[in-house]
C-alpha cells in the first residue's frame, strides 16, 4: 500500500511505535515483524538471516516462510523507518502458554 499527498496519516503497530532515521551509507536492519511502515525514498530489501540454527541456507529460508522468524528488511538511503515494540503474533502465543500453564497448575 502506497500513501502520497499532504496532510496526517494514521498507521497502527503493536506496543509502542519508535521513529528510526536512516542515513547515507549506514544500512538499518529490521525484523519484518516490527515494521510498519517507511518513506518511499528509502531503498529496502527482504532477506532471510542465518540463524545458526544449523539448517543452512535452505532450512533458514524454510523456516521463515513457515514461521516469518528470521525475515528481515534491509533500508538503505535516506528517510524515516516507523517500528513497532512488539510482535502480535509472539505475543499471543506468550499468552497461550501462560493460559496453558495456569490451568495445569490447578
């Protein structure tokens, strides 16, 4: 999705959002999962890290796309770079667990 004009916008992430200043010639990392959205300007690309889980390049690439773990975006050039401080979909799991393991604590 594209905006463009004048005027305010509203975006929405989860937890709180922080504004990330990308300058010429530093290259930001960003996991995708906390990305909400970023200047037009900015130059981005998606790659997988290597985890040192052991699985190679193949198992890393496996993993993220069944798990989203380990997908980065990668801004370079000039512009801003908005994130959000939490993960809905990590969080939500926290909470199946914790849920989980109060109701075998009865």
């Amino acid at each position: 999705m594209k905006t463009a004009g004048t005027g305010k916008l509203a975006v929405s992430g989860f937890g709180s959002m922080f504004e990330l200043d990308v300058m010429p010639g530093k290259e930001v990392i960003i996991d995708n999962s906390h990305v909400v959205c970023w200047d037009s300007s900015l130059h981005y690309e998606i790659s997988v890290t290597t985890g040192g889980g052991g699985g190679g390049m193949l198992g890393n690439l496996v993993n993220s796309a069944t798990s989203g773990e380990g997908v980065v975006l990668r801004f370079s050039g000039q512009g801003k770079v908005f994130i959000c401080s939490r993960n809905r979909d990590a969080f939500l799991e926290w909470m199946r667990k914790e849920m989980a393991g109060q109701r075998s604590n009865r």
